[in-house]
C-alpha cells in the first residue's frame, strides 16, 4: 500500500528536474500523475517511467500562462480520471537565457521589461491560473492539496542576483498563505515548497556551456549552509508527505529544502 494509493496529482512542468522528481515519487506512492508540460517529448519519458511503476499517466501539452490551456487541461484531466487531489504548480522560469545573471548583481533599472513579464508569468500567473481552473472541482469534492513550488530566494528580504526572479517566487509564497486561509473551510490546504539550490535544466541550459556546473558548484559553496546542492528526488519526497494523510495538518507554510 502507498501513501496516495488512488489519488490524481497535476504536476506542471514534470517533464524534467523537480516537476518529474515530485512526479515520479508520487507514482510510487500510488499516484497516477497528469504531466502538463510545454514539452511533450520530455513529458512523455517521464509518463513512461511512471507507468513502468505500473501506474497511469497522462501527458498534456500546457502552456500555464495561456488561460485556454489550461483550462482544458484540467477538462482533459478530469474526463480521464473524474477528480483531482492534488495540484503542484512547480513549472517555473528563472533569467531566460542568461545564466550569468546569477552571478551578478543586478540593478533594478537594468532589468529587461520581457524577462520581468515571462519570469512573472510563468512563476505567478502560472500558478494563478491552474489555481483558478483546478479549485472550483476541489471545493465540490471538499477536499484537496495544493503545493506550489516558490524559491529558498522568495523567503528573503530583497536579491542582489535575481531580484525579479526572487518577487515573483515571494509572491507564490503570499498567494500560497493566502489559498491556505480562503479554503481551509472546504478542507483544502496550500502550501509551498522552497528548494534552495538544485542542479536542473534551469542551469544547465543557461549561458556558460561546460562552465555551468562549475559555476553552480561556486555559488552553492558560498551560499548554502550545507554547502551541498539537494535534488529532485528529495523535493519529491517532501511533497509526498505533504500529498499524503501525514500531511494533512500542514497548510500555509514555506518550507525551505536544502538552505
């Protein structure tokens, strides 16, 4: 027996990185999982790996800062499985194409207009909208869970690095508190997850080409307390318990992984 024997879990952006940790481990714990992910390919071999643990899975092209999308997503979702659980809004963005960003201190005044309109998207409308989409079948059923994936950079007071990036992952947070207290009453909760540093596409991808794990390497030296980057598979666990009966007691909490 698992811990979400039977339960339906939406995870955006579970392609790859944490999406796919958080999905994968909740497969494993008797989930069947709907992967909404702008890339499909990616999706589909995370689907693969979630029905080799002999559950279902649904893979969905979404974009979740496109309100059609994701409203048939969660119509796709819920005429393959009937209800919804859980929620995890993990698809996210951070400085597009630029991993050197992270490594210097930015001016507000030199921040591009695009990268603040697709970073706020991505990160906050993103969650809104699944939010918006998702809630109303959780409130008939008088119940479900909600985590939202935010950043160990949301929980600080201002970011020399990423100071955009770091508002909108505050941002989840308060939205997150905010869920917690609206639907407490139709036995919901709402939290947030807030991993500290972990090695995902995000990076490897950046600007820097072989350098990019070096530098990563240098930046959780001087900037972790545990001087060690954490990984998909223990955010994946954290969001189990929180999914599970275990967690039922939690809600409106930022929970750091990894500081």
């Amino acid at each position: 027996m698992g811990k979400l024997d039977g339960k339906v879990v939406i995870v955006t952006g579970g392609a790859r990185g944490i999406g796919r940790g958080i999905a994968l481990a909740s497969a494993k714990e008797g989930a069947d999982i709907v992967i909404a992910d702008i890339t499909v390919e990616a999706a589909e071999k995370t689907a693969d790996k979630i029905r080799g643990v002999d559950r279902k899975a649904l893979v969905i092209k979404t974009d979740v800062t496109k309100s059609n999308e994701v409203e048939e997503m969660v119509k796709k979702t819920l005429e393959k499985f009937g209800k919804i659980d859980v929620l995890v809004n993990n698809a996210g963005t951070c400085v597009p194409g630029r991993l050197e960003a992270l490594t210097q201190i930015q001016s507000p005044l030199e921040i591009e207009e695009d990268d603040w309109n697709i970073t706020f998207d991505t990160n906050l409308k993103g969650v809104f909208l699944c939010c918006k989409y998702v809630i109303p079948h959780m409130r008939n059923q008088r119940g479900g869970k909600i985590i939202n994936i935010s950043s160990s950079a949301g929980t600080m007071m201002g970011n020399t690095l990423i100071p955009f990036y770091a508002a909108s992952k505050a941002a989840v947070i308060n939205y997150t508190g905010s869920l917690a207290i609206i639907l407490a009453d139709y036995g919901i909760t709402a939290n947030a997850i807030c991993p500290h540093f972990v090695w995902t596409d995000l990076w490897k991808n950046g600007v820097g080409g072989e350098q990019n794990k070096a530098i990563f390497d240098s930046i959780v030296q001087s900037q972790s307390i545990l001087k060690r980057e954490t990984t998909p598979e223990k955010i994946g666990a954290l969001a189990v318990f929180l999914m599970s009966e275990e967690g039922d007691d939690i809600t409106a909490q930022a929970i750091v992984v990894g500081r």
